[in-house]
C-alpha cells in the first residue's frame, strides 16, 4: 500500500473486487487455483484469473454470452453476497473447468485470455447439448488447428482472406468483453468444430438440428438444395429452406450435421413425413 501511495500505482478493477465481501469473492478466489489455470501461458498478475474467473460465473448466472465488463463483474459480487457454491450454475462452471483441463493437459500456448473466455462458452455449450466424449479427445487438436489457420489467415491481405477470419480478427482485437462478440466467436467457434467433426451426436436423441448444427449444414451445402426432388439444386435463402435427415431420423438416422442435408420446402415435403 505504501508503494501504490508512493509511486500512484492505482488499484485494478479485480484488485478492488478482492476486497468485497460475500461469498462470491471466496467461490472465484476458489475458482482461480483451478488446474486448468496452470495449462495457460499468462501469469495470474494483478489477479488476472480471478478476473477469468469471476467472468466464466458471470456467463454462467446469464445461461451463456453476455457483457463481462467490470461493471458487469462488480454487480455480481454485489448481488450475490451470499452465492451457494453448491448451486447448479457454481457446479457448472466447475464441470467446465474440468473439461478444459482434460482437454488440455499441459500447458498451451496458444490459450490466450480472450480465447479462454471463448472456449469457456464453446464446452459450455457441447456440455449442455452435445455427447461430449464424442470430440474430447479430439477436441484439443482442433484448437491447435483453428490457432494454426487463424495465423494463415492474418498472415494475408484483408481482401485475400476469409471474410468470416477477417471478422474473428475484428472480435479478438476490440470488445472482448462485449456480448455480441463474445457470442460471435462461441458460435464461429462451434460451427468450425461442427464442420470438422460433423458426427457429434446431441443428447437423447433429439430429433430437431440445432441452430450451430443447421448453420453448420446450411454453409456446408452452399445455401443450394441437396435433395434435387422437386427442383435442380435451388438456391435457398435462410429464412426459407428446411434441414433434412439424410437417413431419416424415424430409421434410426442420427441429428448430426454429417447426417444433415439443406433442403427446399417443396423436395422436404414430398419425402411424406420422413426427416
């Protein structure tokens, strides 16, 4: 304190939430001696994890992306003195964590902040809908993979790249911490995965494709009618164009994008019920 007083050192935003009281300052402070911290290249300075940390609960409080800003942070410190470790969003975050440090099991260097946040959201949400230990294992090598063509991608004029990389640039380089980019990159994210590894099966079954799943096909399929029933490959718009089980889901078919197809009301419709 003496130093900070002397040299004009000001206190960080998490340095100042330390000091709050409750709970919720003790379930992250917790939270910030995970193992999974131990994988990434960054030191835990000025409390760097807490902040991490105290961001993956504010996630998980808002049931996916949303602001993680200090504004946002301190109001949850505030509002949840009394937070219960044992809640189902505390267990969640902890279920996350776990996951991360499978996946990674030494550290990466390519696990930077903004990405942390990112993968966060992106196993948060093959958690909740997808069967897991379908991509763990290859999950790690993914990442590197997406890293690796990140690279190739800013390595290139702005007008030879993927419009769709030159975008993710944009969202790591400014608004980290903003919803809309937060959202953006999870679903970027998933949908590559959703490409790579297009038979990752959704849980019990579910018959209805996903909004990542249907993204995943629609783009796949080049927005054109794979089923060429009632028409030559029409050019679909996404407001206007149905996703069809290539082996029907009433025989068995699997709701997974390798199993998904774009398809036109018309050439849908004249299958007689079977999707």
């Amino acid at each position: 304190m003496f130093l900070r007083l002397q040299n004009g050192t000001s206190l960080k935003a998490q340095e100042k939430r330390n000091a709050y009281p409750g709970r919720m300052r003790d379930f992250v402070k917790e939270l910030s001696k995970h193992a999974f911290f131990g994988k990434v290249p960054f030191l835990n300075s000025r409390y760097t994890y807490d902040h991490i940390a105290a961001q993956m609960v504010c996630l998980e409080l808002a049931g996916g992306p949303s602001n993680v800003k200090d504004a946002d942070l301190n109001r949850i410190y505030e509002n949840y003195k009394d937070f219960d470790q044992k809640s189902p969003e505390a267990k969640s975050v902890i279920r996350v964590l776990n996951t991360l440090n499978e996946i990674f099991k030494e550290k990466t260097p390519e696990l930077e902040r903004y990405n942390v946040i990112s993968l966060y959201c992106v196993v948060a949400e093959l958690l909740k809908q997808y069967v897991v230990e379908d991509i763990k294992a290859s999950f790690f090598n993914w990442f590197i993979e997406f890293e690796r063509e990140r690279h190739i991608q800013e390595a290139k004029p702005s007008d030879d790249a993927i419009p769709e990389w030159v975008t993710y640039k944009e969202k790591i380089s400014h608004s980290t911490d903003a919803e809309e980019s937060i959202r953006w990159r999870m679903e970027f994210m998933l949908r590559n995965l959703l490409e790579k590894y297009p038979d990752i099966r959704l849980k019990d079954n579910q018959r209805d494709f996903t909004h990542l799943q249907r993204l995943a096909i629609f783009r796949r399929d080049g927005g054109i009618c794979q089923l060429r029933i009632k028409c030559d490959g029409a050019k679909l718009t996404w407001d206007d164009w149905h996703c069809d089980h290539i082996k029907p889901w009433s025989k068995g078919g699997k709701t997974t994008v390798e199993n998904g197809q774009a398809s036109c009301s018309a050439c849908n419709t004249s299958k007689g019920g079977e999707g």
